[in-house]
C-alpha cells in the first residue's frame, strides 16, 4: 500500500476535523449575528420597514404693535422621495413626469436635500392638491414616494415690509457647516434674512419625528407602536413695535417715486414705528423655488429691489447732519450760540478754489440756530475749518455714525466717517489737503449713512441726549404660555450738553416754523414740526432728496426720515413725504385723545 494513502482510521479524523471547522464557523457566524452584531443589524432591518418622518412644528406668528398678523403661515404640500424605497427605472422618470421637471432635477434635489437613505428628501414644496390626489390614487406608480403637509410663511404684500421680515428658505450645506446646529437637517426652512433669520431660533420651534411602518414595496401600514412619536414644540410668536398703519403709509408715500427709503421710530424707546425700503419684491416668492426667469428680473434691475436701503443703503446726508458741525464747535468753544462768523454771500474761497453755499446770492451774517434754519454751508465751512478731519470726525462717531446701530436685524451696514488715516491710507500722507474738511462739514465728501443712524441721531436730539438702541421685537410669546418682554435699552448718549441741546433743538424747530425755514410748508395748526432738510450730491445722477422730521415737537412721539433718490432738493421731495406721514400719525393720536375725552366725559 502507497505511503500516501490514508487509512480508515485518519480518513475519519479527517473527516470530523472538517465537520468540527465547519461547526465552529458556523457557531461563531451565529454569535457575531445574535450577539456582537445584534444591535446594528436590528437597527438595519427596523429601518427596512420603518420610515422615520420628522415632523415639522408651526413657526410662530409675527405680530404689530396692536397684535395684527404681519407674517403667519399657511398649510401646503411637500412631495419627498425616500431613497432607500424608490424603484429604479420607475420611480424618478414618473415622479419627474407628474411633477414637469427633468429626472436630473429631481435627482439634483434628492441629493442637496439627502441625510440618509430612510429619510424622505423633499423634491417639490407647496405642490398642488390635484398633483397629490395623483400619490393618492396611483400609489404603485410612485414607489419610495412620499408626501407631507407642512407650513408655507405668508408675508404681506404691498406693505414695504420686506425690509424687516426678511423670508425664509432650504437649509444648505454651508448653512448646517456654519450654525453647527444638531437640530438642522438638509430640507428643514430657516430664516434667511430680516426678523425671520435674527429670530429664527425662537420663531422654528423643535421639530418631532414619526415612526412609520412600511411594506417593503413602500406601503405605508400605519404607525409603528414600538416607537412613540415624539411630539414637535411649536415656534414661538414675536410681537414687533412696528405699526401697519403708519407702515401702510410709508409704503404709499413712496410709491410715486423710482427709489426711497422711510424710517420711523419712537425717540423716547428706540422702537422702529415703521421701515420700508421702494421698490421692494415679494418675499412670498422665496417660500418655495424661484424660477430662474423671475430671480434674473429681480437681481438684475436697475432699481435694486433686494437692496435693504434703510439697513444697508450708504449714502451722503447732506445738511441733515449740519447739527453734528454745530454741535461740536459748540462743546469745543469754539464759537457761542451768539457768535457770528464771516457772513454768507454765497461763496467761500479757500486756496485757489471757491466753494459754494446752495443759495447763490447768500444768507448774510448768522448765528448758530439761524445757521441750521437757513442751512447755510458758507457757516459750516468756517467751522469745519476751525475744528478739522479728525475732531469732526471724533463727534460723528460719538453721535453714533460709522457703526452699526445694533438694531436686532442681520446684516446692517456701518457706513464712512473718514479721519485722516483713512485719507492717509487712501491718498498717501501728506497727499491730501484740509480742504475736505469742508465738505465733510455739510455732509458730502466721503461721508456716508444709513437712514437708521440719521433716525438713532435725530431721536437722540430730541430725547434729551438720550440715544435707544433701534429695536423690533418687543415680546416673545413662547408656546408654553410664558412671556419675554423686551425693555428698550440705552445704547449711548450724544456729546453735548443741555446748552447745546437747546441750541440744536431751536434750530430744528425753526427749520419748520422759522420765518426762513427750509421746510415752512410743513407747518401745521394742529401740532408743532420740527426738522431738517437735505439735499446730497450724487456722482451718480441727480441729487438725493433727504428729510428728518419730528412731531409734535413740543413732546416728541415720532421721528421720520425720508430719503428720495435721485429726486433733487430735500424741500421740494422728501420734505412733504415726511410731513405725509407725519399726518397720518398725528391724526389718528389726535383722533384717540378726542375719543378718549368723550368716554371721561372731558368736554370742557
């Protein structure tokens, strides 16, 4: 017999060894299925048959100051794809069909809106109802197809009111790298600009989920008992200092006009009364996807619809700042409130170059409030020549120009109080003369505002120094029932004294109800005005018409500014649409109060 052939005896110890092999493979596949792995295969085979839906909670509601709806929402229809269940070859070309888009769009959404694969990505928002019926009744067309109801924002129209609601929208990538926040997922809406992205974190709520139990074809069986919803915390409510009226008026007051800008607000709390910015757009269209035609007319108009003009428009201010040149030569010492420089004859050399006032033939000698009445440059020119780039420079920053004000809205511009560094660093050193001083003094040259800085400073003159921080929110109305009340808050105060408030003040009343106000025309028999007017050179075309008004002046309740572009003298334009809305709110105050004696029985 060979050498090499086995015996009975090895040929059965062989044999058992292999069964033995096969016995402990089999043992310890076992094991690691039950027991190592147990856990993640569970889960795997939990999610083949149950599909999570996360559940969307209401936003919260945005109310005015008398509790009217500014932004609420309405139900609408979001059309999802749950990757893991869709068929290929059937579900992506009838779901592209019965949507009218192509299936590399509907592929494109799935993928910017994918967080897994047992997760509905929505491919359609605010579908119509006849495209669900479709879901409804074909369902075995529509493998791995999903739909949900979810919430549409609603925002007004014709209101101007965009500057400040701002909208909301898909959440992207770089947002969810961004905000690091767990509770964002790819296909959530977020605020994206104004009130709706300050407060979104309050105004979302906590999203729920649902636990689905599903066939594996994608038919839904009902919900999976094992695992209990987990119920959604509706967003909170947020009550604004806004008023539609006078926000309505604005928006009226500016619509005869190619571009402009309305602020108002309350001097003695900061709170922003109305804000809008003309031409504005709709923010409804931002709740679901913009046509491309639509986005291409919007963003590529002349007249700038999405500029924010009152948060982010830069723009000279003209005499309107001509209290701040005042002002400082004042607490500098360097002139009284009876001082008389060199009189006005219409023109004021310096060097080789005649700089002009706006009234050709002169105002004559003047003191300070006659000055601000007139709004006579040669006067600012002399005191700008006193003080110099820098200290002038130093009183606007103190009176809040340069910097944000610190509003609650996203995204609000600085504006340009230049110093010599900056002329330094713009010129050369030493490459730049004293000469820009002079225009600086009248509010040109490189000086650049937005009107939420005019109306902060404004409100600071008449409010005793005192400058409120600007604000929208004035309480938070959480879901559980409680309150957050949001108090007004100091921000800074100007850098003048009583005397020179007094000075400033007098001359703004006279600006209206002076014998040689720029403004007389805005003169009432009702109520006291004071103001300023404005009128700033514009490289780009015509001049930019400015007002600041208050009212009544005598116990101020409201400061207006009001900015026309391209609109020519701030007597002529802004002016009266300050003085418009001015009536509109001092009507209706004088309306209350009449109501308010009658019911007390004050006659008298």
């Amino acid at each position: 017999m060979s050498k090499l052939q086995l015996t009975s005896g090895q040929r059965e110890k062989t044999a058992l060894a292999v069964i033995a092999a096969i016995v402990i493979f089999l043992v310890g596949g076992l094991v690691k299925l039950q027991i190592i792995n147990h856990q993640q295969l569970a889960a795997q085979s939990e999610n083949n048959h149950i599909r999570v839906v996360p559940i969307t909670p209401r936003r919260g509601v945005v109310y005015d100051r008398e509790n009217r709806r500014i932004i609420d929402s309405r139900p609408s229809y979001t059309i999802s794809v749950v990757p893991a269940e869709q068929v290929k070859g059937v579900t992506l070309k009838n779901v592209a069909q019965l949507l009218k888009l192509d299936t590399l769009e509907i592929r494109r959404r799935i993928r910017k809106n994918l967080v897994n694969r047992y997760q509905p990505a929505p491919v359609k928002r605010d579908a119509f109802f006849e495209t669900i019926a479709v879901l409804e009744e074909q369902s075995f067309r529509f493998p791995g197809v999903t739909y949900q109801i979810e919430q549409v924002r609603r925002y007004p129209v014709g209101l101007g009111s965009e500057t400040f609601t701002g909208y909301v929208g898909e959440v992207s990538r770089a947002d969810l790298k961004r905000q690091q926040n767990p509770e964002l997922r790819l296909g959530s809406m977020i605020g994206k600009k104004g009130i709706e992205k300050q407060y979104d974190t309050q105004l979302r709520g906590h999203e729920g989920t649902a636990y689905i139990e599903v066939t594996a074809s994608g038919q839904i069986l009902g919900s999976y008992e094992d695992r209990p919803e987990i119920p959604a915390v509706s967003g909170a409510d947020l009550v604004l200092s806004i008023d539609l009226d006078l926000q309505q008026a604005c928006s009226d007051a500016l619509d005869t006009f190619c571009c402009g800008a309305i602020v108002a607000a309350d001097p003695k709390t900061g709170e922003i009364l109305a804000m809008a910015s003309y031409p504005s757009y709709d923010a409804n269209i931002f709740s679901s996807v913009i046509p491309e035609s639509v986005w291409q007319d919007i963003s590529s108009s002349e007249t700038h619809p999405l500029l924010n003009r009152p948060l982010k428009g830069l723009y000279p201010p003209g005499s309107t700042v001509k209290f701040v040149t005042v002002g400082a030569a004042l607490e500098e010492g360097l002139i009284t409130p009876s001082s008389t420089l060199q009189p006005c004859l219409g023109g004021f050399k310096f060097g080789n170059r005649v700089f002009h006032c706006w009234k050709s033939n002169g105002h004559g000698r003047l003191i300070a409030v006659h000055a601000l009445e007139r709004s006579c440059d040669i006067y600012m020119y002399q005191l700008g020549l006193k003080m110099g780039v820098d200290l002038l420079s130093r009183y606007y920053g103190l009176c809040g120009f340069g910097q944000p004000t610190g509003i609650d809205l996203p995204g609000e511009e600085g504006g340009l109080n230049p110093n010599s560094t900056y002329y330094d660093e713009r010129y050369g050193p030493n490459k730049w003369t004293r000469a820009l001083v002079l225009n600086n003094s009248i509010g040109q040259g490189e000086v650049l505002v937005t009107l939420l800085q005019l109306v902060q400073f404004y409100c600071g003159l008449v409010n005793e120094g005192i400058v409120y921080r600007p604000s929208l929110v004035r309480k938070i109305l959480w879901a559980d029932g409680n309150e957050t009340t949001i108090l007004p808050e100091i921000s800074f105060r100007l850098p003048f004294s009583p005397s020179t408030l007094e000075v400033l003040c007098e001359g703004m009343r006279l600006v209206v109800e002076g014998e040689h106000g720029t403004a007389r025309s805005l003169r009432s028999n009702q109520y006291s005005i004071g103001g300023k007017t404005g009128t700033a050179q514009n490289p780009h075309g015509e001049d930019h018409s400015w007002f600041v008004g208050v009212a009544p002046f005598d116990a101020p309740e409201i400061v207006v500014c009001a900015l026309v572009e391209n609109a020519g003298h701030g007597s002529d334009v802004a002016a009266p649409v300050v003085g418009q809305i001015i009536e509109s709110f001092m009507q209706r105050r004088i309306r209350v109060n009449d109501i308010t004696m009658k019911s007390t029985g004050d006659n008298d």
